[in-house]
C-alpha cells in the first residue's frame, strides 16, 4: 500500500505558468500550511473496557484497570502491560493532534441514596487545568434496585503523543458499590 509521502502530483507552478511535480510530502506540508490537511488517522481509535466487577469503597476514588479490548486502530491501550489503566496517544506520522473520549459506567443493582461520580481524567490529574471531563455526578441511584448506567461523551481536547486518559470512580453511598465499565478514544485530528 502507497502512503501519501509515496505519491506525486502535477500541480500549477507560480503564477499558473507551467506545471510542477510535486510530491505527497510536499503536498501534505502544502495542505497543513494551508489548514485543510486531514491526519489519516481520523476516525481511528480505541475501546476498552473493565469487564470485571470492581467494589468500590464508599468515599474512595479508584482508578480501574482494563481488562478487556474492543478494539485499538493505533496501539493506545496497554492492556496486560504496565499501565492498563491509561489509554496513551502514541507516537505516530502524523500526529494525533486531537481526540474525543466517551465513557460507560455501571453500577451493579443497589438502591442506597448518595452520590456517583466518574470522571476521565487527562495526564493523571483529577482537578484543575488538566481535568478533561468535568465531573459527572449523579445525586443518587435513579431507580432503587435496578442496575445505574451513565455515559459521557467530553469535548474534544488537543494533545500531544504520550499524553493519557483514565478513569476515576467514586461513590458515597454508604455501602461497597459493584462497577463496570468502558473507555472510548476517537482520533478527531
């Protein structure tokens, strides 16, 4: 398969007086320079997921490790390695410039009042400037005795390669709470 750095195109040269070759390169530097370059790693992403329940503590946040890969167009998880938690930018050319992430959460049948709350945070950070979404916290179990199920789409957030999403988790119902739940990275850019 040809990349585009592999390719040439014809092209007008200045002024329309003659025509240039020009390579994919060239032609990709031409279109960034000019804003409508389109990384090819749009559309590209991952998913993973904790398909394992965790018991939460009541008034603790956890940070939940996946165990399970839907799919991963760009090697962001690190499943089975060390750091299963995160969901990583890597490095690759072009760079990924901008993302968009979405999470599931479920909480197992419980019907103690209190708050649940998720976040994904963005290098680590739980607060602050590096917080990616804002905190999503649910007053209390909507509907006692039946399973909780939240999901949250953030906005889209620049970044760099080796910049990381996880997940914090936490609850106040009083009791120990059962979790599951999902982690999706979309390339934007």
């Amino acid at each position: 398969m040809q990349t585009l750095a592999d390719l040439e195109f014809w092209t007008t040269a200045d002024n329309n007086t003659g025509l240039k070759n020009i390579t994919g390169t060239e032609l990709a530097a031409l279109m960034a320079a000019s804003g409508s370059f389109v990384n090819p790693h749009a559309g590209k992403g991952a998913g993973v997921r904790r398909d394992t329940t965790i018991s939460i503590v009541s008034g603790f946040t956890i940070v939940p490790d996946f165990d399970e890969l839907f799919y991963d167009d760009l090697n962001f998880s690190d499943i089975g390695g060390a750091n299963p938690e995160r969901l990583t930018i890597p490095d690759v050319d072009p760079p990924i410039t901008r993302v968009q992430l979405t999470h599931y959460s479920n909480y197992g049948s419980q019907s103690q009042a209190g708050f649940r709350e998720m976040r994904i945070a963005f290098n680590g950070s739980q607060s602050g400037n590096d917080e990616y979404a804002t905190v999503n916290r649910v007053p209390n179990h909507p509907t006692p005795g039946s399973d909780f199920n939240y999901t949250y789409t953030g906005p889209p957030v620049n970044v760099v390669a080796g910049d990381f999403f996880n997940l914090r988790i936490n609850q106040n119902s009083g009791v120990n709470m059962n979790w599951r739940g999902h982690l999706f990275i979309l390339v934007l850019a």
